[in-house]
C-alpha cells in the first residue's frame, strides 16, 4: 500500500513520436478506399416511445386464398385512401413454385389497426360489484381508486381473467404470467399506500402458506376464524384481531382497516424479520481514469455530476459516501475530515485485490461534503496525462465490494473501456474473437452470453452481502456489456449506455440520470415472493434479481423502475365461477433505515370460457411479456429462430380466436379480437428492433436485452413503438393543458418534406427536419435559416418566440414523462455520407499526424459525433505496429467510426416501423403474411 499525502497530478509520459508518413499506403488513393461506403447499413438504435389508448374492432376483408396460397403485394408507397372510402381487397396468388407474384392491390391504410394517443384522464375503480374491473391500458394516463384489488400500476395479469384448465390455456395461445412492479409511480392525485403497524406479533398470516392478511380472506364463525384465499386452510383469529361479522359477512370494521380493504398495503416489519439492523443508505462510486476516459471527458463528466449529486442529497444520518478511481490499478481516498485534504491510497495488485483501510474510505456525508467537493474537482487534473490504457474493471468492482461488504449498499461504477486487466479481464485473443465474428454468422448468438463465470460468481457473492451495482459505460468502443451486465442484473441494478459518448452532448444526460438513480423511490436488502391459489403455481422469476432459492429471489436494490416477471403454470383444475388470488410480499429497508413489507394482492375471475379469457386478455401486458421471453432467448437461440417464434405467437392467438371465438365465416377476412388488435403491430415493431435486427452491433444488442429484463410496462411498449409529433405546426390545446400533441403513425406517408417532426423513445429523442422546411421556423426554433447551420448533436436553445418556447415545454415534458434525459440529436435529410469523411481522414493524417485528431473532431461537429477518437490512444496504437501496417490500423478504425457517419436521416426513417425495408415487411404486408399462415392452419 502506497500513501500519498497530498492528491497531485502524476508525472506524465511525454507524447510518443509520430510515425514517418512518408509511407505511400498513406497516400490519398481512390483505390485503397473501399467502395461500398455509401451502402453501410443502419444500425438501429432502441425505438421510441407514445402513450396509447385501443381503437375500435377492425376486420379485413380479403378473399380466400387456395391452399398454399401466398402473395407479395405492391403497396410500398401507395397514396393513402380517404376515411370514407370503401375497403378495397386483396386476392393473394402465388405460383407452383411458391414465389410470391406481384398483383394489383389496395387496402385502406386508414383502416388497419393503430395506436391513437389520448390525453383524457380516466378513473378506474380496481373492483365493482364485488368483481375485478379490467385494467385501462398501462400506457394511458389513469388515476386508480383501490376498492379491493391492487393498482394495476403494481401488479398485471396477461389476462384478466383465469383458465381454469390448462387445456383451456392452450387452446387461446396466450399465455398466463405476472408483471411486477413494486414500487411504480403513483399518480399525483391518487391515495398513497397505508402502512400498518401490528406491533412486535407482526401482520396477521395465514399459519400454513404464510399467506398476508387481504381484503380475500373470508372471516367465518362470527369472525373467530378467517379462511385463507391462497390456500384454503382455516386459521384462528387473534383475540386482539377479533370483531363482529355484519349482515353481509363481512367484518364490521373492514372499511376502517386497510389491510381489509386495500389491495396493497405496507406492514411495518417485526424484528423476527430481521437478521441483522437495518442496513444504512451507503453509495459508493467508482470512477475510470484511464487515458480514453480522460481524452473522451468521460471522466471530468462523471465527476461533475457526481459532485452536484452529492451537493444535493439530503444529510440523514445514516447516509454515507466512498470514492475510488482505477485504471490498472485501484485508487482509494481517505476523506475523513481531519484530514486538511483527501489522502490517495493505491491498491497496484489487481490479481489479489484488499482495501487499504478499514476505516475512513466510506464516510458519513455530513463530515465529508468539502473533501468530497476538492477530491472530485481534483480528480480531472490529477489524471490529466494519464498515459495508462487498461482497466482493472473486476478488480476494481471487487475492492469496492470489500470496502462496503460490512454494510451493503449501492455501488456506481463509470467505465469506459474493455476490462483488460486483473480479475474479471479479457485476454487479447478473447477480445479478438467476441469483435471479429459477425452479428449474423452462425452460433453469434454465444457472443452475447458472459465471456466466462468470474463476474457472475462475483455477482453472486455481491447480491450476498446486499450490495446493488450500476454501471454507467461512457465509450466509444467495444466494452463486452454481455459480461459486465452480468453484474448489476444479478445485484438489482442498471446499465446505462452512452455511446459514442459525447463531451459536448452527454454530460447532462449522465447527470440527470445519476440523480435519478439516487433520488428516485427505492429500497435496499429486499427479498420477494409471490403466492398463488390453489391450482395455480409459479413456473419462474425474470428480471434482475439473485435467486438462491427455487420461491424467493433476492434484490439488493430495488426501485420504481424495476419490473419482474412472474410465469405461472396450473397445477389443477380451478373451479368456474371462483376467484383465483395473486399476492407479492417484498421484504425491503426503506431509506430511513425501516424494515417493511410491501403486501400486493390481486384476485381474478375464473372462467371456462374461451371467449371471457380474449374478451379480458390485456394487450399491453401480453406483448411486454413476449418482449422479455424474446430477451432471454437471444443469447441462446439465433436470431431468426427469436423472429420466427415471435411470429408463430402471434398467429397462433389469432387463429384461436379466429377458429373458435369469430362469427365471421368468410375465411377471406382477417379478423382480430378487440383487446389483442394493435398485438401484430407490435410484434412488428419488435422484429425490427436493435435487439432482433441482424445487423446490430455485440454491445448495442447486449444493452437492449440487459434494458428490457427490467422494463416496466410502460416504458416497453413505446421503447419499440416510436411517438412521433410534428413540431413545424406544434398547436397546444391550452384547455386541458397537454403539452405533446397527437401522435403520428410511424409510416413515411405521414412526413412531409416541408415539416420537422420529434421522434423519441424514453432514452433518445431525434428531431428531423426535411430540406424544404420555412426559414421563418428554423429561424424561431433553432436561430438558422437553414438546415445545414445546424449541428447534428446541439444542445436545444430557448428563444423569446412561442414556437420555440413550446418546443422546450414539449421536450421537458416528455422527459417528466419518461424519467430521463433524452439525448437530442438533429437529423437531416442529404447529409453527405461517411465516405466523404473517410477520405479527409486519410489526408489529414498524411500531411500532419498530430492534426488528425483536431481535424476529424472539427468534421465530426458538422457531421455526426465529436471527440470520437482521442490522438494519443491512437498514436499509441500506431507505435505498435509496423509503417505497412498503417493503411490496415485505418480499415480497422473505420469499423469504429463509419457506422456513426452515414446520413442521420436513414438514422430516422430506421425507426419508421410500418414502412417496408430491408430488415423486414411493412404493416400491411405483416398483416397480410399473418392472415395467410392463419388460412394455411384452419
């Protein structure tokens, strides 16, 4: 252990020398470029987001087909009909050979299924008549009233009401499964939930299945005994529990008693629920210093955000704060606050990692703030001529681990390169193989699996001692977040995702996002179960969690923006007529230090019907559990095995209903239930996405299944069902106050070149302007009267002007909405294409090395991305390899930097879903693939 009394900036290496240029491989040769730049494909990035209300039943009536039939119609960019028109037909053909044949053909687009945003509040009572009211749409604006079943806002059922057979079950093709989010956001106006303290005796449980006390549970024998609605079993009541029954049956202080009427409640934990005290609020962050962080800014952004963080969380007394920093080796401060300034202590084995103190590195907050402040402003300085490249990740996270493991807590690591050194590194030759296989090579799909079972025993050991890790990768390269994941899914965390991360662009999205991250609802050590009645069993937990045993999983932290998903299976026959019951009890330590129990309980209608199971199948929960099935097949299963399974899902619910529900004969018509309509829209949606797209990058599909494990309903659906508004005419209904105007369909038919439209998806928000656009608004939103002026990444400006100021009251909007900071990027039509900028890379570098840097940033400003490669890494690189190897060094960094530099208006229409492209069918192609398999299976 080394000690360093004061916190200075080491001695840097000077910068290596260039290389001679005199190389003729460097020379500015239309020959050595390649010539297929202007056809790079699209890399998708995650899709947006829009608030949805159902539309009305819709069938198509299209003519039979003869069996085997198929048709691949000619409707990409046909004009769109009027409302009123009639419904044209489409008779599919196909040859002996089965190729499709091309013939005349029209639909009304007007009339296929659509999402349509609605700003009307609705109120919804969770029981009505002694019965469950099925639940508005999760991504509709609602206020709940809990009468007896919990807010769907906590708990969703895929349908609303209960097969009582499995045969039933599969019959429909749905499937049965729960959707968990504990701690969502409630509603302004609603009731927030009631906690209940029954003192040292603990809540009131059912002595067989440990089920909690619930509006469920039938009192009998003047109110002496309760029949459990989980199990059946009949219990006694506490003499302190006891009271009279009224002439409904019901207990005569059921309305007083939440537990009794509520269908979700808070019971203040007893200490038999406890092992140990109540765990403090401890955060300790853990910050990259390697060069490519510190040339990136990377590391100046995270400690920015991190000190204005800290500035602003309250001082409870039992909250605490830690820091390192690491490179190839570990960096700890003490920061107690006798100290006049921060002692940096340097752990240099990342093989066999410790902590330097035992005392002094985590400290309470109210003694620490000024060392906290002088540290995270001197760290930018200290490691400014940084000339070490590797990452000791593992270790790092390790140590970290060990300085925290007596009290748990949350552990928020900034990483901005590939581990590479220590526990948990990749060797050259592993990194070599995971970045030099295509995405859509056979067996690719392995390549998003962990790299090995270091950081998930890791993980494991974590999850253990209750402490939760985020990861915040701010990069520019390949980082493997398939196995670095591994380790906040396993502990109750996140991965945050910025690339290419972008100094001018980036650093408020890391801030708003760390803020929220600390200040949001949550809470640390938790353990959950769900329970089920009679005939009804858990078939398996999906989320991010430790599960050691086969009914509990194991969240060191949790929070409002964490979803679990719950598969059931019967396991008898249920009774028609009956209510079968659901219920979640979460463990959890508040931020204050409070043991409770979150009890969250849903009761269902059973039914033998196949008609009752459509009529209450709920659309949005369906879909977002299909979502995350789809995730955790990627890693396992190719590609197009996922998109064909999707796919069969679809068409087989549409069949059942189609064979066993319809009144329509005409097999020429496709028809869809009323709940399920938007349902191959979706699924269309869902195929071209990053994660199912062939051409996605490793990393990019590695976040997107990581981002979806834990998604909340709301946040799923749009995340591949874009909003898009258009801002060139943004009318404001100032009555009921809504800021986002109407949605528009992702189809090209709705954008014109004359508008600028705002497209976003919770985590990205793109604004696309067409080349014929009045001066006079660009003028007013963005101070240019051209599109050329404008920087592809800026940072939106207000203006004295109502055009403008709406336009920020619309982005601000949708960022409360959505509970984080979208990165704004412009998107224009035209823009030059990569190879244009390829070239100038290879002359700039031939007439001065060291401007290479310097000039592709100024070009990158104008184009796509800025501080993309930083030029000591580069020359780095450069020192390492052979003059004749120079050209190959360029075709290598091309891989890094092309894909960024294609127009950023294909980057728009990439996520204009209904349209047909090269990664899949257009809407109304999909619709009519579905109707024909469906006619194929009758």
């Amino acid at each position: 252990m080394t000690s360093i009394p004061r916190v200075v900036p080491r001695p840097g290496d000077p910068p290596p020398p260039p290389p001679p240029n005199s190389n003729p491989a460097l020379q500015p040769n239309s020959d050595s470029l390649p010539n297929n730049f202007q056809n790079l494909n699209l890399n998708q990035p995650p899709f947006d987001a829009i608030h949805f209300r159902p539309i009305a039943a819709i069938s198509f009536p299209w003519p039979a087909a003869s069996p085997g039939s198929l048709q691949q119609p000619s409707l990409f960019g046909m004009s769109q009909p009027l409302l009123n028109q009639s419904m044209p037909t489409i008779s599919p053909t196909m040859g002996q050979t089965g190729a499709p044949v091309a013939g005349p053909s029209k639909i009304d687009v007007n009339q296929i299924p659509r999402p349509i945003s609605n700003s009307s509040l609705i109120v919804h009572e969770t029981r009505h008549g002694n019965q469950a009211n099925p639940p508005p749409p999760a991504t509709s604006d609602y206020i709940v009233k809990d009468t007896g079943n919990c807010s769907p806002r906590y708990l969703r059922c895929t349908i609303n009401q209960i097969p009582c057979t499995v045969d039933l079950l599969t019959a429909s093709g749905m499937q049965l499964a729960l959707l968990v989010q504990p701690f969502a956001l409630p509603h302004p106006s609603e009731e927030p939930i009631q906690v209940v303290n029954f003192g040292e005796s603990g809540p009131i449980r059912c002595s067989r299945c440990k089920g909690y006390i619930n509006p469920f549970m039938k009192f009998i024998d003047q109110g002496r005994q309760f029949i459990c609605n989980l199990c059946g079993f009949t219990d006694e009541t506490p003499q302190d529990y006891h009271c009279n029954l009224g002439p409904d049956g019901r207990r005569r202080d059921a309305d007083e008693r939440p537990e009794l009427c509520r269908g979700t409640v808070e019971f203040v934990a007893s200490k038999e629920y406890m092992v140990r005290d109540p765990m403090p609020t401890v955060y300790f962050f853990l910050i990259d210093v390697s060069m490519m962080a510190i040339q990136t800014g990377a590391t100046a952004a995270a400690c920015n955000a991190i000190s204005q963080v800290i500035s602003e969380l309250p001082e409870r007394p039992r909250t605490a704060v830690g820091i390192a920093t690491f490179d190839s080796s570990i960096h700890f401060y003490n920061i107690n606050r006798v100290l006049q300034q921060p002692l940096m202590l340097i752990v240099p084995d990342v093989d066999d990692v410790y902590t330097p103190l035992q005392s002094d590195i985590v400290v309470q907050l109210s003694e620490c703030r000024q060392h906290l402040e002088l540290l995270l402003e001197s760290i930018p300085t200290m490691f400014q001529h940084n000339r070490t490249a590797d990452s000791a990740f593992g270790a790092a996270i390790k140590a970290a681990f060990l300085a925290i493991k007596s009290t748990g807590g949350k552990l928020l690591v900034f990483q901005s390169v590939l581990p590479s050194k220590g526990i948990g590194a990749f060797s050259a030759r592993d990194v070599e193989g995971r970045t030099n296989i295509s995405a859509g090579e056979k067996e690719a799909h392995k390549l998003l699996q962990p790299a090995g079972k270091t950081l998930k025993t890791m993980a494991i050991e974590f999850a253990e001692y209750q402490v939760c890790v985020d990861v915040f990768i701010t990069t520019q390269t390949y980082v493997d977040i398939a196995s670095i994941s591994v380790i906040p899914r396993t502990t109750g965390g996140q991965v945050y995702y910025y690339h290419p991360f972008s100094a001018l662009s980036d650093p408020a999205k890391l801030y708003n996002d760390l803020k929220w991250n600390v200040t949001r609802p949550q809470g640390f050590e938790a353990v959950m179960r769900m329970r089920c009645s009679q005939g009804i069993q858990v078939q398996e937990y999906h989320g991010n969690f430790c599960k050691r045993i086969p009914t509990d999983v194991d969240l060191p932290g949790i929070d409002c923006d964490k979803t679990i998903m719950v598969t059931l299976k019967h396991d008898d026959k249920l009774q028609d007529g009956s209510e079968c019951s659901f219920q979640c009890a979460l463990l959890y330590t508040t931020l204050d230090g409070q043991r409770r129990i979150r009890v969250t309980t849903l009761s269902l209608l059973c039914t033998n019907m196949l008609n009752n199971l459509f009529r209450s199948a709920d659309l949005d929960t369906q879909f977002v559990c299909m979502m995350k099935q789809a995730a955790n097949e990627i890693p396992s299963s190719p590609l197009f095995q996922v998109r064909e399974r999707l796919t069969d899902r679809c068409i087989s619910i549409l069949r059942s209903y189609r064979k066993f529900c319809s009144t329509v004969s005409s097999s020429g018509q496709l028809i869809l239930p009323e709940t399920l309509k938007l349902l191959p829209l979706y699924i269309l949606a869902l195929i071209k996405s990053t994660g199912l797209r062939a051409d996605g990058k490793l990393d990019e599909r590695s976040f997107w299944i990581n981002h979806v494990s834990s998604l909340s309903i709301p946040l799923a659906i749009p995340f591949v069902y874009a909003r898009m508004v258009a801002i060139h005419d943004l009318n404001i209904n100032e009555e009921n106050g809504d800021l986002v105007p109407c949605a528009i369909p992702l189809s090209s038919e709705n954008i014109s070149n004359e508008g600028i439209y705002l497209l976003e998806n919770g985590e990205d928000c793109l604004i696309y302007s067409g080349n014929s656009v009045d001066p006079d608004i660009l003028r007013q939103l963005f101070r240019t009267s051209t599109v050329d002026e404008i920087s592809n990444q800026f940072v939106l400006q207000q203006y004295d002007n109502p055009l403008s100021k709406r336009l920020n009251d619309l982005i601000n909007e949708i960022r409360r909405q959505r509970c984080s900071y979208l990165r704004l990027k412009f998107c224009k039509k035209g823009e030059p294409s990569g190879s244009i900028l390829y070239s100038r890379i290879y002359i700039s570098y031939q007439l001065d090395p060291y401007y290479f840097y310097f000039d592709l940033e100024e070009d990158l400003n104008n184009t796509t991305y800025s501080n993309l490669v930083p030029f000591h890494y580069m020359m780095m690189v450069l020192n390492l390899i052979d003059n004749s190897y120079i050209t190959f060094f360029f075709l290598s960094l091309s891989s890094l930097i092309l894909p960024l530099l294609f127009c950023t208006g294909m980057l728009f229409f990439s996520y204009i879903v209904e349209d047909k492209s090269s990664i899949g069918l257009s809407y109304v192609e999909f619709l009519m693939h579905i109707h024909r398999q469906i006619q194929m299976k009758m």
